[in-house]
C-alpha cells in the first residue's frame, strides 16, 4: 500500500517541481521584458 502511494507521490511532485520552475522562468521572462 506504501509503495502505490509512494509512486503516486513521486509523479505528482515532479509535476508541482516542474510547475513551480515553469512559473518561476515566466516571472524571469516577464521581468526581463519589463525592465527593458
């Protein structure tokens, strides 16, 4: 049962990992573009 629950956690936080450095590049880009 732990081990279905830690494969579902993994993709999940991969998933908020990858969101959180996606908006993370968009804020950069969009500050960037502001600044200009």
């Amino acid at each position: 049962n732990s081990v279905i629950g830690i494969r579902y956690f993994i993709p999940v936080h991969n998933l908020f990992n990858v969101l959180y450095k996606g908006t993370q590049t968009v804020t950069d880009v969009f500050s960037l573009f502001y600044s200009k």
